[in-house]
C-alpha cells in the first residue's frame, strides 16, 4: 500500500502578476493531521485547491494516494473528502436532505442517520440548513465531506468565525477522524489549532512553506523556553531605559512589551526588579511559555494575523 497520502513536489501557482505558490514542497504519511499554518495570503488556499485537483499547477507534480490527478481523478475523488471555506446549499434544504443528496453521488456512501449521529446533529435533522448556527453548519459542511468514507479528508479554515465552543466541536471530530485511521490536512491561521490538533505542520508564508516538524520541534527550535508580557494602561513608556538596564532582547509594542526568557527564574526577577527601579507604570505581567506564533514571528517577521 502506499505509505504517502500527499505527495507534492515543485508545485508553482501564478494567478496574473502573482506567483501565489511558490515550489510547494510536502509530505504526508497516511494516518496524518497536518496543518498548514500561516495568515490569510500565505497560498494556503491555492495550495489546498491544487492537492484537491480543483486548481491546475504550472509546473510541479501531485501524487494523492498514490495515484495523479490527470489518469486517475474520478479514482481519487471517490477516496477524498472535502470541506470548504464556505458551502453554499439551499436555504430550504434540510440537514437530512443534504446528507442524502451528497450521499446519492456515491456508491458506497455512508448512511445519512449514522452521519447525523457523528455529528451529533439528530436534533436538527428536519431543521433547514439555514436556521443552523455557525457551529452547526460547519459541522453540517464536515458531514458532507464525509459522505463518501473518505481515506484522505481536506479542511480549509473549518474553524474561521465560529465561537470558542463551536471550535471546540470541530477539533473533537478532527479527533474522531484521526482515531477512524484517516488523513487530514487542514489550513489554519490560529496557533493553538495547530498545536492541539496537529501531528505535524508546515508555517507557509508568501506561496512557500518555510519551516516543517512537529509543534513541539518548531518551538524547541527557537530556543527560547518562555516569555514575559508586561502590559501598560494606554500607550506602553519609551522601552529604551528598561531595555538598557535589562540587558536583555525587548520587543516593544503600543500597550505592552515582550521579554526573552532564557532562564524564567533568574529573567524573570531581573525584569521586576527594573520596573521597580524605574517606577514603570505597570498594569499586569503575564509569563507564557512559546509557541508557534513565536516560530512564525521569528520566520517572517510578521505575526500569523497580519
């Protein structure tokens, strides 16, 4: 059997003047939850669209479960899931009723019952797809992707607007898929979605994936075990003399500053001990440990939501 479920190797898109991916690289094993992380116009989206066989590559090659898009795409497209950012269905149209028309399309298609019980959707199985919450359409949505049993499932932004409670929801049935044996790649621009979900994650910036690993690699690799965020009431003070007496890395910003922790016990008194002395005008100090937006930050220069 093969062992990838995503192939990709020199993938370039350029829609006019712009080159939106640029010599895609990527790999992932079967069994994978794979992120693709970074801020909207990073060439996430046109990198999904191109795995999915919905957008054509300039130049590069694809492999999707062993098989390629121009001999083997009505093979491959009954093996593959997808969801969209956005799925447009009747307003008039019922949750059982959507399940069942995507469930025709298929010959060995799931039972619509047994998928409103996974999505935990049997309360709303006579309700219209237009009287759902956010939280429940994009479960909805999930459903419809899944209608198929698919080997390899594609999640672009699933969780973009919706409440921390819906997100939640999603992330437990990224959990079940997981546990079912199946692949998923998904796109996401919110660093703890990556870090919870993902087995492995490439930060994709300006049409290439600049770093790859597992969550955890990607923090080890800064080097830097924790920070510390000093926030200010209105605009943060001139961050030179605090900086001077610190000697240490200071990222200053409107209302607040970030402080390198090398060594959290030692740092982090040294850093009280300044604002002491210069009678800074202090509001809170809060100490978190690194993370993924730190990794970007560190690739980019910019954050994940720039």
């Amino acid at each position: 059997m093969e062992s990838s479920a995503i192939e990709a190797r020199g993938l370039h898109k350029r829609f006019g003047g712009v080159h939106a991916v640029r010599g895609l690289e990527l790999h992932v094993a079967r069994g994978e939850v794979f992120g693709l992380l970074g801020p909207n116009g990073a060439g996430k989206t046109t990198s999904m669209e191109m795995l999915e066989g919905l957008v054509i590559p300039d130049e590069g090659e694809i492999r999707i479960l062993g098989l390629g898009w121009a001999r083997d795409g009505k093979a491959i497209r009954s093996r593959i899931g997808v969801q969209f950012q956005s799925t447009q269905l009747d307003d008039k149209i019922k949750v059982r009723e959507a399940l069942t028309m995507f469930a025709s399309f298929y010959p060995h298609a799931r039972d619509p019952d047994d998928l409103l019980k996974l999505l935990q959707l049997e309360d709303k199985a006579d309700a219209y797809q237009s009287k759902l919450s956010g939280g429940q359409r994009q479960r909805l949505a999930l459903g419809l992707a899944l209608v198929n049993n698919p080997e390899l499932v594609f999640l672009d932004e699933p969780t973009t607007g919706l409440d921390p409670q819906a997100r939640q929801g999603l992330w437990e049935m990224v959990r079940r898929l997981k546990s079912e044996g199946r692949t998923v790649l998904l796109t996401t621009h919110y660093m703890e979605e990556a870090e919870t979900l993902c087995d492995r994650v490439g930060i994709m910036d300006q049409g290439q994936v600049l770093q790859l690993g597992t969550p955890r690699e990607l923090i080890a690799s800064l080097n830097q075990p924790s920070y510390a965020e000093l926030e200010f009431e209105g605009d943060a003070p001139d961050v030179a003399p605090f900086a001077e007496r610190l000697g240490m890395p200071v990222e200053a910003k409107e209302q607040h500053w970030v402080v390198v922790l090398t060594d959290p016990r030692h740092d982090l008194q040294k850093v009280l001990n300044c604002v002491e002395a210069l009678a800074l005008p202090m509001q809170q100090l809060h100490v978190r440990r690194a993370s993924l937006e730190d990794v970007f930050l560190q690739r980019t220069g910019r954050s994940l939501r720039d």
